[in-house]
C-alpha cells in the first residue's frame, strides 16, 4: 500500500508538521477537526509538500530525516516563498 510524507503549514501561525499517512485528505480532516493533541492549537493547517512510497519503513525513514536538523534545512530550502 502507498504511504505518504506530508508536511503542514498552519495558517495562522509560522508552524510546520511533518507526518505519515496512507490518506492525505483524512489526515489532513483530522489536523483541521482538532483531532491531533500537537496541531490542535495552531488551526486551520494546509499541505505544501508531500512524499509518495511504496513501504511504511521508507516513509518512517524520511520522516525521522526531514525532522532532524538536515532534514529541517532541507525543508527550509524548498519552502523559501513558496507558502
């Protein structure tokens, strides 16, 4: 089954979330509904760049890397204007 790499962006404040999901519009429905304990706070929240791959491990991988420091100025790096 195709699992996802997303990141969020709050709308309202400076904040980005990166996560896993096999359904990127239901994850997306959960951050927005108040269903997530971390983004709850910082609603309404919107995707600005997502990651397709064929296995669980590989997108646990990458999420584990775009949430340490490399990965953070990676993302630092593509999302200059471009949200």
């Amino acid at each position: 089954m195709e699992t996802f790499i997303y990141v969020i962006k709050s709308l309202t404040y400076d904040n980005r979330y990166v996560g896993v999901t096999e359904n990127i519009e239901r994850r997306l429905l959960e951050h927005n509904s108040g269903k997530c304990r971390y983004t709850k706070g910082r609603i309404p929240w919107k995707v600005i760049y997502t990651e397709k791959y064929s296995s669980l491990g590989e997108a646990r991988k990458r999420e584990i890397f775009l949430k340490s420091g490399q990965g953070r100025k990676y993302l630092n790096s593509i999302f200059v204007y471009n949200y």
